[in-house]
C-alpha cells in the first residue's frame, strides 16, 4: 500500500498478483499535489490479453487501470508515521478491550473504551488540522 509496510509483510499472492507479462508501454510514478512519489513501474498499455480459458478480451492497460481505480488517494498524506503510530495504537487498544469485554473485566475495558476513545479523538484533530487529508495521485511517464 503505497510503502506503507516493508515488502516483507506482502504475502506471496500479492506479490505474485503485482506482476504483468505484457511489454510495459513506459515507465511511470505516481506522485501527488504535496511531492510524494511512487516507486518507478513498468506498466503496459491498452491491448488484448487471454482470460484463464484461452479466451481473448480487451484490456485497456495498467497505465489506465491504475489511473482510474488507485489514484484516488496518497498513503503518505492520508497515513502520516504520526497518524500511522496512533492507529497502530488505537487496533491495539481495541483488541484489548475485546479481550478485556470477553473476559467479563469490565473496570479495564472501560479504561481501555477511554484510551481508544483519546486516540480516536488525536487521529481526529489530525484530519481537522489536515496533517491526515485525501491527496489524490497522478501517474506521470518518466521514460
């Protein structure tokens, strides 16, 4: 996801998933309004390809799939290591608090139903003070 987590955390079908035996048409990165850029991909153009039954169809390309359907949103301004560390904290919290409620220990699940609730509010402030906002993406040729 955008760099967000090392490549070793990718399982093997993600990985397997991110490849494409087309030619590639360019090179491209994805970079956003505030400076952010992508790693440099190879992606290739419209053409027809074959379905797992043999069958040929259109495609129009990964230059405009990844166009169309990930461009909409930069990880690093939507997931700041700010913002990325009291998330972190805030899906620890709640696993805590579903332990806590499972194992009927309601006097630390209510401190932990706070805990989450301060974190919430952080992640929160934030988004008001844009330091989390939705920055979209452009796919731009470097070769």
């Amino acid at each position: 996801m955008g760099g967000l987590y090392p490549q070793a955390r990718a399982s093997k079908t993600a990985l397997e998933i991110g490849f494409c035996p087309r030619p590639a048409e360019g090179v491209y990165v994805m970079v956003c309004a505030c400076g952010h850029r992508g790693q440099r991909m190879p992606l290739c153009g419209p053409g027809i390809v074959a379905d797992a039954r043999g069958q040929n169809y259109p495609h129009p390309g990964h230059v405009a799939s990844i166009q169309r359907r990930q461009a909409g949103l930069c990880p690093r301004c939507a997931f700041p290591p700010v913002a990325r560390s009291l998330a972190e904290a805030a899906e620890a919290r709640m696993l805590d608090l579903a332990r806590a409620r499972a194992q009927g220990l309601l006097g630390a699940a209510a401190k932990l139903g706070a805990a989450l609730e301060s974190l919430q509010g952080q992640l929160n402030e934030l988004v008001e003070q844009n330091v989390i906002h939705r920055c979209p993406l452009q796919l731009i040729e470097v070769s």
